[in-house]
C-alpha cells in the first residue's frame, strides 16, 4: 500500500510541475509573439485540479477476472490571461499517470498475455476430430499434419507467448476466423506495433501518461482570441490555436460534431466529449452579423483546421478501453503480416466436408501491411463553414458544411502478397484478406436546430448529416470494401420534471435521444454457405440513450443513471452514478456501467475463409468455379462480427465499479 501511494503521489508532482512550466512558456511565447497587443497589467486567473479515477472489472468472457482497469490521476489548470488590446489567452494542461500497467500488469502491462490454442473443427474426424490447436501448430502449416512447406511460418519469429485470442474478452471462438494478438506494451512485446495515427505503437511509459507525445496533448487548449468591432453592431470573431471546436447539439454519439477527433482509449464512449475530443491547431473566424426583421441573430463561421491529420483514438490492444476491440484486430493483422501466425478454423479440405483447420501462414501472406497516415499538406488540412442563426420566434438553427479526412481508418483489401501454397507474389490478389489501412476524404452537408417545446415543457434538439467519401468493409467486393455514403440524425428532448418521490422541491432532468443511421447502396445477401456477406454494419441503426438526473441536498447530492441501447444490436449498457459535492472544492463520485445481453448469433458475418484467393489451391470443399476468386460466405464472428456488435455489444465482459476524486485548490 506505501508503493501504491508514492506512485500516485510522484505522478501528481511530476504531472504539476510539467503542466506549470508549459503555463509559464505559454505565458512567455504569448508576450513576446504575439503582434502590437498593447500592455496589459492583467495577472493569470488560474485553476487548478486534480482527479482520480479508479476502476475495476469482473470477469472477462473468459471466466478471468481483470482486477484494477484504471488507476488514473490526473493534473490539470486552466488559465486565462488579458493580453491587451481586447486580445485574451487561454489555456488549457493537462497531464496524467495511469497506474494500472504497473499495479495489474498481467493484465496491461509487461506480464499480459500467455500462450493460447486456437480452434480446429473437424467433425468427420479426419484429422483427430475436433481439438484445440496450439499457436504456431496449425493442423495446415509447416509444424502440422499436412505439411505445406512453401508457408513458411516460423515459431522463433512469433512465439507462442505474449498473445490473446483475437476478440476473447467478449465472446467465443464459435468457428470464426480468429488468431493470436500480442497485447504487452511495445517495450515489451513490439510484434504487431504500428502507428495507426497516435496509437498502437506505445511503450508503457506512453501508455501511462499519454499527454506527454509529440503532439503535445498536455496542451489542451492554447488560444489567442478577440472580437474585432465593425459598424451597426456587427463584429468579426477570431480565435487562433490549439482549441475544441463544437458544432453537435448532442451527447455520446456524434453527427456535426466531426471537427476534432476523439480519444476513445479514456473510457470508451461514456467520458463527456469535453474530455475526450483531440485538441487540434486551428482558426476560427466568426462574422457576427446581428439581427434583421425575422432573424434575432445571424453568424457566419469559417473553421481551418491546419494541424497535422490526427484519426480517432481507438485504444491499443492490451490497454482497458479498446473500442469495438479494434485496436487489437489491427495489432493482430499487423502482427501477421509482419512475423506470420496461426489462424483458426481457416483451410477446407476438399472431399471432407466440414472441416476448418487451424493454418499457419507465413509472413507477407495475410495481415495489414501499409498504413497510410495523410502527412501535412495543404490539400490534407480540414476547412468547414457554419451559418447560424436564431429567428425572432426563439428557434436556433444552423446549415454546416465541412470537408475533412475520415477519422475513422479503412482496410482496403486485395492487396499484395505471396501465395502460400506457389511462392508466387502479386501486388494485387483479388479477396485475399490483405490489407492496406487509409483515412479516406469525406464531405458533409448537414443542419441543426433547438427549439423550446411549451406544451410539454421541453427542449427540443435535432441534428443531420450527410456525408459522402466513408469507407466500410463489403465481403462482396474484390477489394473487400466499399464507398458509401451516409446519412445520420438524431432527436434529443430535455425536460426538468417534478417527480414527488424523488425530490419534491426539485425538479429532475429526463434527458432522451434516439440515434439514426442509414447506409446508403447497402450491399447485404446470403452467400452459397448460407452466411450473410456484404457490407456488415447495418443499413439501418437506431441507438436510444436515456438519462435521469437528480438534485439533492441543496444540490450537493446528484444521482443519476443513463441508458444506451442498440436497437440492432440488443445490446444495452446501463451507467448509474452518484455525484457528492463535500465542498466547494472537493467532489467526490461513485458509479457502475453494466452491460446487459447479448446474442453473438445476430453479429456473426462472411468472415473471407471461403473466399478463393488463390485458385485452385483455396477453392477446398466450398463449391462453385475453383477458378474463380470470390466469397462463398461463411461466417463467423472474427473478424468482421464486431461492427454488427457496435460500442455496447463488444464490450459486453467490460462492466465495471469505478470512484472518482476531484479537487480544486
């Protein structure tokens, strides 16, 4: 307990001391940089916080119980300064130190992992019956029963140590395509470590503490702003620097509100995006115009986000928070590309019928080889353009436009390798899982509005979206992906009701939001096999969340609970919370996220082991032209069973107990 204490406490001095003396060089490149400011005498107004936040989980899908999943202590100050001549600096620092890589470290850090076995079904018998095979001995492959010498895996180059099996923290093999991923810290393990855009190639010293990168996010924000006067109440707006950007009307899922991405690897879906969007360097302008006769005000923004491409952060596998377990498909594709592996319940032998067999395959066979993160140009920098206004009736409303690089990353496949069965390598190989990673350009169009319901004494909420240029996986496809494009909205209602039980001289906030998605040209059918095949997000998807807040104890005492749930998915996830304000200083919170069903059944998808890639050597028992490369559509849950899971369903084993500590000095 005495180790466990100095680790938190040298965390929050070190993390103090790094984001005071980035305050203090802010301060100095403020004054000395920027241009004919006039003097000021005004001093800092600052604020200073500091939180911890600690977690635990049960078990696992796995029957392993996973312990501490957080142990974070965070420093943060904010600050704002008057630098003269209307011109104001604020800043924004943050730093922490996540403890749990050290304090559960077979779980995250240097100690996770172990040896596993990988599924071979093979009901005829042919070859032992069904088993479980161990990493590195696949019944096809150089150390199996049927020797293919030209696969060349090498155990010594991929050790049977270190690894998960693909998507084991929430469910079962259950006849997918699944392979081993190494999920140490890359200091400790670097098979499969790549940089997928500020993730997946951390060491546990990055991991610990993540604002401290070259990218500098223990600057949160550092911005210079003023309002320049015009004539007949007019202004321009301007703020230059590292900033947050909110365009959404919304909480949890988001529709405008694209401009920055979003750190998912520091609790998922469930921080407020306040503390989880990726800071970026930008300029924002603002014409205010005033009123008119119908209009009360009218504003024009111009958004130039001229930082260097930065995706979403989807969590690096072996870490607690790993959306839709993404990051650990992309280590262990990396990983199989680079150094070869073992995959379960893959080759078909012909004249045997329904029989998948663990494959080793050699490296540059099969995996995600390239990842082509966008470097600054001017044609990669993001530029949207917002007009608002509120009319004399009190509506709110806004037209959005914005152009920008996908957050999210896509695998095209196809792509090169060596056939594992001739030696031959080709640049391109139809169907064969393959991957290069893009962040493709994506154009949005879309609207908002708020409005006062008085008949029922709400607040009312709407956003939509169209993009255009979005990437998704489409088994149908030579290419295994598609371009599409999307529609999505959302309606939200606010209303502070009297419930008597809970406090009659307060009301309690019901807050609800219905979610909706539409692919357009959706690509879905049964393929000769019977399993579904096609594009394997839904063409439509309605996700519901619902909060109740509650004020107590002259506001001191907040309990609450929010529900999300996944229409598609069935899958529902329930958050309760208490929040106790000691003092005006000193808050304290304790709370739960529960996940509860699921039905693996409704996620399982064409997971390629019967496409051809290699005619005739892959054409195996499944039928049709052993010539000819395409998907027969058998499906499992890996790898592609996780997008039909969504955020709630593939984290299903992930419920967890937390406290939360937070004081201002």
């Amino acid at each position: 307990m005495d180790t466990y204490k100095k680790r938190s406490h040298l965390a929050a001095r070190v993390g103090l001391g790094g984001v005071l003396c980035a305050l203090a060089a802010l301060n100095a490149i403020a004054q000395d940089n920027l241009p004919d400011l006039g003097s000021s005498n005004s001093k800092w107004k600052v604020d200073v916080y500091y939180e911890n936040d600690t977690r635990f989980r049960g078990k696992d899908n796995t029957e392993r119980t996973v312990g501490l999943s957080k142990f974070r202590n965070t420093v943060q100050v904010e600050a704002d300064k008057d630098l003269g001549n209307g011109w104001e600096l604020h800043g924004v620092l943050r730093g922490t130190w996540d403890g749990v890589y050290r304090l559960n470290d077979d779980q995250y850090g240097k100690e996770a992992g172990g040896a596993i076995n990988l599924d071979t079904t093979d009901p005829a018998g042919a070859f032992g019956g069904t088993r479980s095979t161990p990493h590195g001995q696949g019944v096809v492959g150089d150390n199996g029963l049927i020797d293919t010498p030209f696969l060349g895996f090498d155990l010594n180059r991929n050790p049977n140590e270190g690894l998960r099996v693909l998507g084991d923290r929430w469910h079962d093999v259950e006849g997918g395509a699944a392979f081993g991923v190494p999920v140490r810290p890359c200091d400790y393990d670097n098979r499969g470590c790549a940089d997928f855009g500020g993730y997946g190639d951390k060491k546990r010293s990055e991991l610990e503490s993540p604002e401290f990168n070259s990218r500098l996010d223990f600057l949160r924000e550092a911005y210079v702003k003023k309002t320049f006067a015009l004539d007949d109440q007019r202004s321009i707006f301007l703020k230059v620097g590292k900033q947050q950007v909110v365009w959404g009307r919304t909480d949890l899922f988001r529709v405008l509100d694209v401009i920055n991405p979003v750190d998912y690897s520091r609790n998922n879906i469930y921080d407020e995006l306040e503390d989880i969007r990726i800071p970026m360097w930008m300029v924002q302008a603002e014409y205010r115009m005033g009123g008119s006769e119908t209009m009360q005000e009218r504003n024009l923004q111009v958004v130039w986000n001229f930082d260097k491409f930065r995706p979403n952060n989807l969590g690096q596998c072996g870490t607690a928070n790993v959306i839709l377990d993404a990051g650990c498909f992309f280590r262990g594709m990396k990983n199989l590309w680079d150094n070869g592996g073992t995959v379960a319940n893959f080759a078909n032998i012909p004249g045997v019928p329904g029989s998948y067999l663990a494959t080793d395959f050699g490296p540059g066979q099969i995996g995600l080889d390239e990842v082509h993160l966008p470097g600054w140009k001017l044609k990669n920098t993001q530029l949207g353009v917002k007009y608002e206004g509120v009319t004399q009736g009190g509506l709110s409303f806004s037209l959005n436009a914005l152009t920008y690089r996908s957050q999210l990353p896509s695998l095209r496949g196809g792509k090169r390798g060596t056939n594992g069965f001739t030696g031959q390598f080709q640049n391109a190989w139809p169907y064969l899982i393959s991957f290069d990673m893009h962040f493709p350009r994506v154009n949005l169009i879309g609207g908002s509005m708020d409005f006062e319901w008085e008949a029922a004494n709400a607040a009312v909420r709407i956003e939509a979206a169209l993009t255009d240029g979005e990437e998704f996986a489409n088994t149908s496809k030579p290419e295994l992906y598609s371009e599409n494009n999307v529609f999505r909205a959302v309606i939200g209602i606010d209303r502070p009701t009297f419930i008597p039980f809970i406090n009659p001289r307060r009301t309690t906030l019901i807050s609800g939001q219905l979610f909706y998605q539409h692919i357009f040209n959706h690509d879905l059918k049964r393929g000769p096999m019977g399993g579904l095949m096609g594009i394997p997000d839904w063409e439509d998807n309605v996700i519901g969340t619902l909060l109740i807040k509650a004020f107590l104890k002259n506001d001191r005492l907040s309990p609450q609970i929010i529900f999300a749930h996944d229409f598609r998915a069935q899958a529902t996830v329930a958050a309760p919370q208490v929040e106790w304000l000691l003092s005006d200083n000193l808050k304290f919170a304790i709370g739960a996220n529960v996940k509860l069903g699921s039905n693996n059944d409704r996620y399982k998808f064409d997971d390629c082991r019967a496409c051809n890639p290699w005619p005739p050597n892959t054409s195996g028992n499944y039928g049709g032209n052993p010539l000819e490369a395409y998907s027969r559509g058998l499906a499992g849950l890996e790898p592609l069973g996780r997008f039909r899971a969504g955020p709630i369903g593939a984290a299903w084993a992930e419920d967890e107990i937390y406290a939360t500590l937070r004081y201002k000095f």
